[in-house]
C-alpha cells in the first residue's frame, strides 16, 4: 500500500497557554495552571506527582524587570520601595493595546513611572496627637499582606486595559483645552506634569476627562467619550495604579468634574465623593497646615491644589446645603499669590487669586441657613465691607468697559465677576433680615441682572459651553430675584405686565431658561431647574393679581418671631458693590433708590420674604445640576 504523500507545508504554530507551571514548562507537557490560579491551586501534573506548582515567569517579563532594576540603580532610586520592581502576582489575563490607544508601558518602558520629587511623602500626624512623640513608625505590613490585593488589581487593570492612553495628538488636545478654558478654576496641573518623559497614566486619564467634558457636545451621546476616561481614571485610581500622592491629588481634583448624576442620588460617582477623597488625601499628606509646606520641594503647586479644594467645598456647601469638609479653623495656609504659579500663567493667576480670595469671604456666610442668629450686626457688616473691598481691589486692567463705553469682553474675568454678583445674592438672602426688604430685593435683583448680562455675552459668543455644572446653582440663584420681581410687578400691575413696560424680568429670565436648557445635553440634570423654573413662572401667570401665595413662593416673615433688632442697618457705600459702568445693565439705576430714607424704626408686620427655601421648595426638588 502506497504510502500517503508528506506534505510540504510547514506546521503553523501550536497554540500556547500564556500561564505555565515551571515544572510542566521543562518537561515540555501540557500544563493547565491557567484554569486553576485564581483558587489558588496547582495544575494537574503537579498534583499528580505531589509537587509545589510554581508559576513561570515568562522571559521577556524578566528582562523588562532586569532593565528597569538597571535604570533604578542608575537613577539612585530605592530598589526595595519600588513596587514595580516586585515579581507580578499570578495574573488571568495579559493586557493587549488596541489599535489607536498606546499603552503606558509602551511609551517608556526603561524609565520609572514617578514623576514628582515629592515621592517620600509621609502621613501627616498632628502635633498635639500622641504619636507625633514617637516620630515616624515603622510598618512591616508590606511583607504579611498585599500581594493578593496586588494580583486583583492586575487582574483588573489586564481586564479593563485602562493603562491604554488615547493617540498623543488627543491626549495634547485634551491638555491645551484645559490649560486654556480650565486653568483659571483649577490650577492643579502643571505643564511640566505632562511634558516629562514618562507622565503619569491617571493624570493624562484625568486631563483626557477635563478636555473632553470642555469640548462642545454634538448629541446627548457627546458624555459616552467623557465616561470612557472617566472609568479610565478611576479604575488606574482604586487599583493603585499611580504611586506618587501628589499626582493621585492632582487627578482626584479633576475627576470632581464628573458630575451627572443629581444630589438626591446616593452614588459614588459623583464629584461631592471625589472632592471628599482629595480633601482627604491632602489632609493625610498635611496640605491643610503651613507648617508642613517647608518640607516640600515644589510646594507652589500643593498650595494651589489646596486652595482650589477649599474653594469648591465653599462652593458645594452653599450649593448643596451639606457640611464644609475643609473647615477654616483646620485652615492655616497662606493665601495663593501670584508667586504659586508658572511666570507664563500669570493672567490666570490673577483670576484664580481673586477667586479664592471671594470664596473665603463667601465661607463666612456658611452654613446657608438665616435660622442661625450667631452673626452679628457687626460681622454682617464685616462680611459686606470685604465684598466692597474685594470689588474695589480688582486691577484696573480688568475691566468690563473701556474709557470709551466700548464692552471689553473677557471669559475667565466675567466667569468669575459672576461668582461676585451670585454672592451678593447669597448674601443679601442669608443676612437679609437686618436690612430693609427694599433695600435687600433690590441689590439682589440688580447682581441677578448683572449675572444675566455676563452670561449673555458669554452666550453670544459660544462660551457657555467652558462653564463647569457648578454654575448651574448660579443660573438658578440669579433667576430667584427675577421671579420675585415678575410676582411683585404681576401683583400691582396689569395683568398684561409681560407685554407691558417693565418687560425686563421677563426678558431676562428666558435668557437664563434658554442657557440651561443648552446646558442640558452636557449636564442632564440641568432639566430640573429648568422645569422647576417655567413651573413657577406658569404659577405666577395662573395667579395674576391674586394676592394668594403661590405654591414654593411664601410670603410669610420667618424673622419676625426670632429677630431682636427693632431697627434694619442701612446699606454703606452700595455703590462700591457694583463699581461697574451702569451700561453693564439698565437695572444699576435702580441703586439710587437706595437711601437713608429706607430705614425705618419696626419690622413690619409682613415683608415679602424670597427665600431660596421658600422660592424653590427645596424640600420637592431634585438636582441643582
């Protein structure tokens, strides 16, 4: 019988499991160590034969660790502390690139991944704690525990591939547009921070979910690229992925900015958790206190990381009504100056100095609750004599007109005039009581329509879209004066007021409607303040002249059973609140009505009260974003 013809193709190559035991790897037999490592368990053979199962490391891992060990000896960097120069715990599956992203290992796989000198950060303990006597205590919990922990969370990161950064060409996108719409709010980056060799991966993940949240939104699908970074970062974050605190600071101050879920749900994902964990992280790295800022080698970039925490919990108190979590008298750092940033940033300094100096006058003001007696009259006055000061001291460059009336039109200084003018609201609405209703409605009504006219202007140009969630509350504070004005003017008017001569209200306020209503595709829960918006104004139509309170709009005093004053404190130097050319809005020549002749001797029997509370029935409402 004729033998059958041998063929003349080559035998393709075996298939080859990725996850051997040694001693099945040099018997040269199958080895099924791959079904059985995430038990813990050995593989068959070895179980057969009654062997230790030890897994074998694969050659080119070894020589990528036997390169990095070269480089860390080179470099003068501790061998022992780097954990990546740790054998990796058994892994299920090995990360593989996709086409378009490059892995982080790929980009500089001979350098360490640390990019800051600030590398030896030590748990901060208080020098009135007991355990400061001791100075630092040593651990040997690294050698009992950690290397399960380490192997679920290579597992993890194998799985999810979110160590694959985006193309550079995005990645340098993505870091222009925060650098230039972003900066003068969150000064938490530095250029350097992504121009070194080899830059942190949750960083530039990080940098990715600002840029992308920056970029105009096409549909509503417009938030899936900003998701995908976003769970990026945040799996790099939980899998302890980057090992430099300072950087991991850096990347939970932007994720604050992932906000798409209203406050009356309770999840993780939210920027109130995110600010927690990096109020947290700094505290534990003793960011809070002066003291420790001598030890730091680069502390100007830790001291604008603070202040911009401090900042947004000031403005997350007012706004969600929750406690402070950085609070003043476990603050001690000197203010921010000009001197903290880059020489290249420093017209957004300015901006960002101005900011926070507003935001600690706004944490006077906190908890946003006028059922609080502890001010007094004095400190009132205080609180309202820095907010002149504040706009007296604003650099003569910074204008919003020219000497010749022309408009001056600025972004970043009009987003945070805006933060003036929603403070003075906030103001006049908490403390209130000790000035006549007039005077303490009118004030609020003509910062509303400077808030108005600033987002107007931003509006036309297409730049409402750089604004982050938390100007939402600010929309929504500005439209509350607007609706008060319309029910006022509605009760003593005709009833045909919207076609009237005081259209103004109205125009206004639809400004604000058509701004979040845009808003909406970036930030969902904008809708709520929409809906609840053109509800009180149905309300207010449905009404008419009615002298009936509306639903969510009361006009009972809350003051008059709980105020010991008999007599309401004149508001000084009004103007200086507004030191703006009166061609900012037609409602400024309404400050002239403010005199002494508005003082009276005894609190009326029934004042219009236009509470936030009261306005907008908080207890029904959903999301503020």
């Amino acid at each position: 019988m004729a033998a059958a013809p041998t063929s003349h193709f080559p035998r393709g190559p075996r298939d080859r499991s990725r996850v051997v035991c040694q001693r099945c790897h040099a018997r040269k037999v199958k080895c099924d160590l791959i079904l059985k490592i995430h038990n813990g368990g050995s593989c068959t053979n070895c179980e057969k034969r009654g062997e230790v199962c030890q897994r074998r490391e694969s050659t080119r891992l070894q020589k990528r660790r036997d390169r990095a060990l070269e480089v860390s000896a080179l470099c003068g960097l501790p061998l022992n502390n780097d954990p990546r120069l740790t054998p990796p715990t058994p892994s299920l599956v090995d990360s593989q690139g996709t086409a378009g992203d490059i892995s982080d290992n790929e980009r500089q796989p001979n350098l360490p991944q640390s990019t800051s000198a600030e590398t030896d950060d030590q748990g901060y303990i208080g020098e009135f704690s007991v355990m400061s006597n001791h100075g630092p205590l040593p651990s040997d919990v690294s050698a009992i525990v950690g290397s399960f922990s380490r192997s679920i969370e290579e597992q993890t990161l194998a799985a999810t591939r979110a160590d694959q950064l985006p193309p550079q060409s995005l990645i340098d996108a993505h870091v222009s547009a925060y650098f230039k719409y972003l900066y003068h709010r969150i000064p938490v980056v530095s250029r350097q921070d992504v121009t070194v060799a080899r830059p942190s991966a949750l960083l530039l993940q990080s940098l990715c979910l600002a840029g992308s949240i920056l970029r105009h939104p096409k549909s509503a699908k417009s938030l899936v690229e900003s998701e995908k970074h976003y769970a990026r970062a945040k799996t790099l974050f939980y899998t302890n992925h980057e090992h430099d605190p300072l950087s991991t600071l850096k990347a939970l101050c932007l994720l604050t900015l992932w906000n798409v879920t209203p406050p009356s749900v309770v999840t993780a994902d939210c920027s109130w958790n995110w600010l927690g964990l990096a109020t947290r992280l700094a505290f534990q790295m003793g960011l809070h206190r002066e003291s420790t800022y001598s030890k730091r080698p680069v502390p100007c970039s830790a001291r604008r990381i603070v202040w911009f925490l401090y900042a947004q919990d000031k403005l997350y108190s007012a706004c969600f009504g929750r406690p402070q979590i950085l609070k003043t008298e476990d603050f001690d750092l000197h203010p921010p100056s000009i001197t903290d940033f880059e020489e290249s940033e420093s017209g957004q300094a300015r901006l960002f100095v101005l900011y926070t100096n507003l935001m600690t006058i706004l944490a006077r003001m906190l908890p946003l609750s006028h059922q609080n007696l502890a001010n007094t009259p004095e400190e009132v006055l205080a609180i309202l004599s820095d907010m002149q000061k504040w706009a007296g001291n604003i650099p003569s460059d910074l204008r919003i007109f020219d000497d010749q009336g022309v408009l001056i039109y600025q972004r970043d200084f009009y987003e945070v005039l805006i933060w003036h003018f929603t403070c003075i609201i906030t103001f006049f609405h908490i403390h209130g009581r000790f000035f006549h209703p007039s005077a303490t409605s009118t004030i609020s009504l003509v910062a509303s329509s400077c808030i108005v006219r600033l987002y107007q202007e931003m509006d036309y140009r297409d730049d409402i879209n750089y604004l982050m969630a938390i100007n939402n509350w600010s929309m929504m504070v500005a439209s509350l004066p607007q609706l008060y004005n319309i029910r006022e003017n509605y009760k003593t008017r005709a009833r045909d007021i919207e076609s009237g001569a005081d259209a103004l209200p109205w125009e206004e306020l639809d400004v604000l409607l058509e701004i979040l209503t845009q808003r909406t595709l970036k930030f969902p829960g904008a809708q709520a303040i929409v809906e609840r918006i053109v509800r009180m104004k149905s309300e207010i139509l449905s009404h008419g002249t009615s002298t009936q309170p509306l639903s969510g709009i009361g006009y009972e005093s809350e003051f008059q059973s709980v105020s010991n004053w008999r007599t309401y404190l004149t508001v000084p130097g009004v103007y200086e609140l507004f030191p703006f050319s009166k061609a900012l809005t037609p409602r400024m020549e309404l400050l002239s009505k403010i005199t002494i002749d508005d003082v009276a001797n005894r609190l009326p029997e029934n004042f219009p009260d236009w509470s936030i509370e009261n306005l907008l029935n908080l207890d029904n409402y959903d999301s503020f974003f």
